[in-house]
C-alpha cells in the first residue's frame, strides 16, 4: 500500500516511521529542501518531549501517553548518543493557582493507567529544588523519563529507507498516485480543499538558546515555571517560548529573546543573571480552535494529521500511531473517544 505523506516535518517522518512499520510503503512530499528544516539554529537543535496534561483520565491523557512511552521506546532503539537524549526529567512548577489544582489531579488520575510513580510524582518545594539544582518556591510535578532530544536526529532515524522527494510543493492532494494521502504540513494543510474548512492557525513562538552562566549550569532538569529552561548542553542552554497569534511571520524577533530572558528570571528567582544569547528559533504551532490535534480521514483517500500545537513531538508520533493503523491494517489504535475527538468531523 503506497500512502503519500505532505509534509517532511516531525509529523510527517514520525507517519513514514509507523506506516513503513505497520507494511505500508510511504512517500514523503516536502516543499523545502530538507527535512524538519530548522535552519535558523541548526547546531542547537533541541526540543522538550513531553506530553500535554490533563487532570482526569480522559482523551487527552490516553492520546498523548500513546506517543510519550512510544517516544522512551523509540529513543532506546535509536540510541541517546545519536539522538542526543538526555532523559533529565521535567518538573513543572506547581506556578499559579490553577496549576495547583489541576496537577494533583493529573498525578492522582493518570497513576494507575500505565503511569507508575516513577512515571509521574509531586514534589514538595525542596525535593523540587534538589531535583531542579536550584531553589526553587514551589512544589512541582515530576516526569522522571522525560526530558530532551534533537528533533532533527529523531527525524533522520525516522525515515531511515523511507522515500523522499524534497523541493515538492504539493497543490492538489487527489492527484498523487498511490492509496492513501495524508495532509501532515501544519499550518499549510488548510491550503487543500479538503482541508480548507478546518479551524486551524498559526501561534508563532520563539525560543532562545543562552550561554550558560556559572548559576544556570546548576539546572539539572527540565524546570517549567510558565516558560521553561533546560540543562546545558555543551555551554548553551534552550529557554522559551513566546506565543503570539496575532503575528503572522517567522523572522526572529530580539524582543522576544529580551522576554524569554525576563520571564525566567521573575519566574525562577534562584536563575536570575545576566545572560548572553547564542541563537534564537521562531516558528508557526499549528492548532485547533479547541486546542486539540486534528487527526483521520477527510475524504476517501486523503487523511490529516494536523495542529499539534506546543507537545508536537508526543502528539505526532500518536498521531502516526493511529492513522498507520487505520490506512494499513483497517484497526483502531485507541479507544473511540479518542478516535472521535481526534476527528476533522468534528468541526
Ligand atoms: C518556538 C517553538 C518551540 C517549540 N518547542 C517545542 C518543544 O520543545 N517540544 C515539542 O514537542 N514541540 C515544540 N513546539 C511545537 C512543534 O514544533 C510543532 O508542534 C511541530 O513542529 C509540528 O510538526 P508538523 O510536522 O505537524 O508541522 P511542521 O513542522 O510545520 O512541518 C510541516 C512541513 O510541511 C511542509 N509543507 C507545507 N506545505 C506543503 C505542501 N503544500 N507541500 C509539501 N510540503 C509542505 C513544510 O515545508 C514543513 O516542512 C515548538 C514550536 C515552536 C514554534
């Protein structure tokens, strides 16, 4: 079965990984001239992988511990030198109010359906500053087996073998040859007609990448405190992001590196410093009106795998787990509920 993927970015390599697995022979159309195109800072390639929380048992938790534990399964058969894992954990800081209602809830509701406390845990303040390597005010939530990755790496292992025609601007989905074609190009899939009713938009956001100073060295882990830093690699350290829905480009932005920087040191006292910035990122996150990923069949043959707005590496290695399944094999990968509140019918 030949299925066509539009969109060489994680979304679609992880969609050839999971096809290509499930016997499916996949094409990936990209428009630019390489894969997961991060030119604006490649040398410091580095993303969070995590999922998004919620604080029941409900599809969005079902839905994205599918791609996390496929991710700690995936990043083990690759191996962390050559993807760059560094499974330091995630501690999100327990910051405001409604944090500190909903993630109790989350530990208390996730634990038991395949999260172990090992998986997931709260912390009080000072086991998060141990865990943190700095002081820090609040309790927190503990992903242990999170933490960080090159994107661009995993996306290399990923279409190992796979067919790729890069520099192919893909207009009309229907006329591709093949069994199936899947519209997995972001913010863009609303260009194709059967796509164009979709509720789709982009949130542009920037992330900063800064020289580690003799205090911020200390994170030991991925720390959220309402933006969020990671341990250093190689003297630099990854801090973000911006959100904003009302800009519609893509060109860095110094302010946005002069916000990044604030906000940690308001949020993160014991981080506060002068900081020298090495590089910066900006992007468009596709997402959905009801901020949630946007994944299944639009028409006969052509399926989408969009809006995986801000946990896009989680929630598209999900999102290829369940449509492989579905083109391949006619199998459902998760349970209805999830299913349908993946759906573009439901727009
Ligand atoms: C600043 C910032 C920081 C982020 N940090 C993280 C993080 O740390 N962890 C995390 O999990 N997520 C993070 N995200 C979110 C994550 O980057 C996205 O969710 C993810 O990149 C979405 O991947 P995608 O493959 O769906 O889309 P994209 O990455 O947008 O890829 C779509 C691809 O489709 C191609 N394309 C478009 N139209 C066509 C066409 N007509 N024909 C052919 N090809 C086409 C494009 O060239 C592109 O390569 C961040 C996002 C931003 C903006």
């Amino acid at each position: 079965m030949r299925v066509n993927i539009i969109g060489g970015g994680i979304a679609g390599c992880a969609l050839a990984y999971m096809i290509r697995r499930e016997g499916g022979e996949p094409v990936i159309y990209e428009a630019g001239p390489s894969l997961y195109e991060d030119g604006q800072a490649p040398e410091h390639d580095c993303s969070t992988y995590n999922p998004r929380y919620s604080a029941q048992w409900d599809e969005n938790a079902k839905y994205f511990s599918l791609g996390y534990f496929e991710a700690l399964r995936l990043f083990e058969e690759f191996g962390s030198e050559d993807i760059r894992w560094d499974q330091c954990g995630t501690l999100q800081l327990l910051a405001n109010d409604k944090k500190a209602r909903r993630y109790p809830k989350t530990v208390a509701s996730w634990r038991g359906n395949g999260w172990s406390e090992d998986d997931i845990a709260l912390v009080d303040a000072k086991e998060a500053s141990d865990i943190a390597g700095l002081e820090v005010e609040k309790e927190g939530m503990f992903l242990k087996r999170a933490g960080v990755i090159s994107p661009w790496r995993v996306c290399s292992k990923l279409i190992n073998g796979v067919e790729v025609k890069l520099n192919q601007w893909v207009e009309d989905a229907g006329a591709l040859p093949g069994d199936a074609t899947i519209l997995a190009c972001g913010t863009k899939v609303t260009s194709f007609r059967e796509a164009a009713h979709l509720p789709i938009k982009g949130v542009r956001g920037q992330v900063t990448f800064l020289r580690e100073t003799a205090v911020s060295a200390k994170v030991k882990t991925t720390v959220n405190y309402g933006g969020h830093i990671s341990p250093s690699l190689n003297g630099v350290q990854y801090i973000g992001a911006t959100f904003q829905p009302w800009l519609k480009h893509t060109d860095l932005l110094p302010d946005d590196d002069v916000q990044n920087i604030r906000n940690l040191c308001e949020r993160f006292p014991a981080a506060a410093g002068e900081y020298e910035v090495v590089a910066s990122k900006a992007g468009m996150r596709a997402a959905a009106g009801d901020h949630f990923p946007v994944v299944g069949r639009l028409s006969d043959k052509v399926y989408v795998s969009s809006a995986h707005g801000s946990h896009g590496f989680v929630s598209a290695l999900s999102s290829a787990i369940i449509l492989a399944k579905k083109i391949v094999k006619n199998e459902d990968a998760m349970p209805e509920d999830v299913i349908r509140q993946l759906s573009p019918e439901r727009f």
